[in-house]
C-alpha cells in the first residue's frame, strides 16, 4: 500500500492532470477509510478521463462501497457502453441495481454475466440475494443449495432467514456455527444472518469481529442496513470510518 501511494503520487507530480493515478489514490484512500477524500479524488479522475475503462470499474467500486449508489450506477453503465464484453462490469451493475430496489433489472445482468462467464455448475449467490430481497424463500434456497461447499451452507443459513419456518431458520444458522471456522473466515456473513433474523445485538457482535477489508462495502449491502438507524451501527460506522449509515443510497431489506 506504502509502495502504491509513492506511485500514485508520483504519477501525478508527473501529470497533474492523469485521471488513471486519480483513480488509483481514490482507491488507496477508500481502502484506508478515508471516504471523504476519495470521494473527491473519483470525481476528478471521471472528470479527467470519462471513457477510461479503468478509472470508470475503480470509481464504481469506491462509489458503490461509500453509499452514493447513483453515481455508482452512472459509472457501470458507462463502463457497459465502452466495454460491453467485460464480465465483472455486469455482476457489479447486478448488484448496485439490487440494492437500490431494481431486482427485475438484477436479474435481467446477472443473467447476461453468467451468459459471458465460462459455464458453471451453479449459478451466481446473487441471485440468492434477488430472491431474498422479493421474499422468495423458495428460490433464495435453491440457489443456496446450488452453490460448491462450504459456501452452499452458510448461504443456505442466509437464505433460510427469510423463511417462515423459524425452527429450520434457527437449525440452518446453528449448524454453521457449529464449525468454527466461520468465525475465523467470514463473521461478516454471520452478521447478514443475524441481521435477517432481526438481531441487532448478534448482527453487531459479528460485525464487530470482521476485519477492515470485510466491511468495505457494508454501506451497498441491503441486509446490514436494516440497522441503519440503529445507534450501534451508527456508532460502529463512525470509529470504523465509514460515513453515517443513513447517508447511504441503498435500500434496506425489511
């Protein structure tokens, strides 16, 4: 990280007005919880250099993972139009569109993406969360289902959070658990978990156990965001740096 901001700081002494090295200390910045300067710095590197494929996908990631979902989904679908054959592109378009409501349109990318993806036994976990933002137990767990281990089981528990059947709720959730190794990979997921559940004190407990990296992008995330006024993850969000959560764009999932 040291190494990169010498090289991003460099590029820029050398050309002020590079749009590229503005992206890449946006993404610097993002990545050390300095929201406020990156959001700055990603919007003179799209004024700079609005076709640039490069800073459009960087800005896009910064954008969605400070909350400003708009602009986000301004830059993907630029990005589209200058770089239609770019995979990841469509899979992040999906996911902006689902966290702001847009779950036929999701659907509709997620699709295309998987279309010029090499052919997979399962398909895309974020149809999981398509399924899970209409309510759709049914298909929310299908999609789990289909996912490789042991990923199929921590998002069958996800999945299962939405189901009427508290009892198989309470047993998919309690089952991951039971391997600890959860809480050494992946407390963020656990977080989602208790956070459909409606758990606000487990939801923090877990949230508070994830390393920096993994909640980069909480602000985009519809399921932890149905704390968003809640003053723990206010509280969280502030120590942490990242902006209020009530400033995001993203909706919530009730």
């Amino acid at each position: 990280m040291r190494e990169s901001r010498i090289a991003a700081d460099n590029a820029l002494q050398l050309a002020p007005g590079l749009g590229a090295a503005h992206a890449a200390r946006a993404y610097l910045q993002f990545y050390g919880f300095d929201h406020r300067a990156a959001l700055a710095e990603c919007r003179r590197a799209v004024q700079l250099a609005p076709a640039d494929g490069m800073v459009l996908n960087g800005c896009g990631y910064v954008l969605g993972g400070i909350g400003k979902l708009g602009e986000a989904i301004r830059l993907r679908e630029q990005l589209l139009s200058i770089e239609p054959l770019y995979t990841v592109n469509y899979f992040e378009y999906a996911k902006l569109l689902m966290a702001t409501g847009r779950l036929d349109e999701a659907a509709k990318y997620l699709r295309i993406a998987e279309g010029l993806s090499p052919p997979k036994s399962s398909p895309s976990y974020q149809f999981m969360h398509v399924a899970i933002a209409r309510g759709d137990v049914k298909t929310a767990q299908e999609v789990a289902r289909n996912q490789p281990s042991p990923w199929r089981e921590m998002n069958l528990a996800i999945a299962t959070q939405i189901s009427p059947d508290r009892a198989a709720a309470d047993a998919a959730l309690a089952k991951v658990l039971a391997d600890k190794i959860w809480a050494k990979t992946s407390p963020y997921a656990v977080a989602q978990a208790y956070a459909l559940r409606g758990d606000p004190e487990r939801t923090m407990e877990w949230l508070e156990r994830a390393p920096a990296h993994g909640i980069l992008f909480m602000l985009a995330d519809p399921l932890i965001l149905r704390l968003r006024d809640d003053p723990r993850l206010i509280a969280f969000c502030e120590k942490t740096g990242l902006p209020p959560p009530g400033e995001s764009e993203a909706l919530s999932i009730d």
